[in-house]
C-alpha cells in the first residue's frame, strides 16, 4: 500500500481527483479520502441525498463522513476490509489531526500543496508548522514534496516560496511543482463538478505536463508508461 498525504489548506479536489484518476487508469486500486474542513466531496461526487461512508467514483473510492483515520479503519474492518487492500490510499488533508502520528510517520509520500493567494502562505506555514511539531516532534526531520496549484502568474518564481517555507523544520525534495491554471482548467472544473465526471481530456497542456511530473513523484512510471495511462485517462467517459 502506497499511502500519500496531500496536505495544505487550499483547494486540491480537482488535481487530487485527476490524480486518483490516473492511477485507477493504471490498473491501480484507490481510496481518495476526504479530511477537508468543510467535507467538500459529497457535492462533487453527487451522493447529497445518501448516507456517504465509502462510494465508488469514476474508477476509484471516496471515503467521506469519516471524523478521523481511526474511523475510517474501523469502518473498514467491520466491512471485512482494510486500508491495506488498496494500492494507493490519498488524503486530502486540511485537517491536521485527522491521520495520527502513525500515519504521518508511514506516509508513502508526504505534499505539501499551496497556490500563491497571500491567506494560503502565511496560514499555510503556521499550520504545516504546528503539524510538523505535533506529528513529528523534535526528533525527525520529514520530507516533502512541493506542489503549487492554480498557478496563473509566473512572475513569483519557485524561489518566492523560501521565504514562507524554508524555515520550517522540513526537508524539501526537489523543487515545486507548479501546475499552470488558466481559465480552461477552471472551466472543466466547474464542468466536472455539475457534471459529476472526472473528464481530462480538456485540460490545458502545460496543466497535463506539469501533472504528469506529479505523478511520476508518486510512482515507478516512465515517460512511455506515464503517455500511455494519461491516454488511457483521457478516453474514459466518467
């Protein structure tokens, strides 16, 4: 089981969503879980009229409803299953508390996800500071990857975000990912969202680039392996 925490307190569900697509294209088994502040996945999966634990969407599962991990886990077991089951288990975190210190000790992978909106940043450091205390105390340094979304200006640099972050006790891996956002990709945002569809085809190619990048962060997949599921992704009709 590869368990990946996506954390920051920006909206990720769109890129997390396309995430979780690209890996059920992959043959992969998938839990998305949703540990947002505002539990934002029932609207975006169209189960408002149900009683959500864990539902199938578009070629993987969304868990929501849960108050924490521990939840989740002992929902599973009663079901005769396990987080174990899965190939990749995505947090979509805002909620520092939701996974235990366990989990953010065992995390696969550990993203830090931010946009450049002044709030995101200066908020966003105090929580993944508090975060990193609480999880990992003074005894281990975690790593992370660095991934910035809705990126619509250039004029920051990938640099701009040293200032917010580099003080922080965390090891950085690589430089960010910056995924470009135009007003396209807000588009089937807000198409998919109505739609209730995880449609890819449409984004805009700097997007699809720069998230393949991603992908190829949180997988063994080459660049022949990483065209061939993007095209696989981009065919599905859910």
């Amino acid at each position: 089981m590869n368990l990946c925490i996506f954390a920051g307190i920006c909206d990720k569900s769109e890129m997390l969503m396309y995430v979780c697509k690209l890996l059920a294209s992959a043959e992969h088994s998938v839990l998305l879980v949703d540990a947002t502040e505002k539990r934002k996945y029932p609207y975006y999966i169209g189960r408002l009229d149900e009683q959500l634990q864990i539902t199938d969407f578009s070629g993987f599962d969304v868990a929501c409803g849960f108050e924490d991990a521990t939840g989740l886990e002992a929902y599973l077991h009663s079901a005769g299953g396990s987080l174990e089951k899965y190939d990749y288990v995505i947090f979509d975190l805002e909620l520092p508390d939701f996974c235990s210190s366990e989990i953010w000790r065992k995390a696969s992978a550990l993203i830090w996800v931010t946009d450049y909106g002044i709030w995101t940043l200066e908020k966003g450091s105090c929580w993944l500071e508090a975060a990193v205390h609480r999880h990992f105390g003074a005894e281990a340094v975690p790593e992370f990857n660095q991934v910035v979304i809705h990126a619509v200006d250039d004029w920051f640099g990938s640099t701009y975000l040293e200032g917010y972050f580099n003080r922080l006790p965390v090891y950085w891996l690589d430089d960010p990912v910056i995924i470009p956002w135009n007003e396209l990709d807000f588009s089937l945002k807000l198409q998919n969202e109505h739609m209730k569809k995880v449609r890819m085809k449409p984004l805009t190619r700097g997007y699809k680039r720069n998230l393949c990048l991603l992908m190829q962060k949180l997988t063994d997949w080459d660049q022949k392996q990483m065209n061939r599921i993007l095209r696989i992704a981009e065919r599905s009709k859910t």
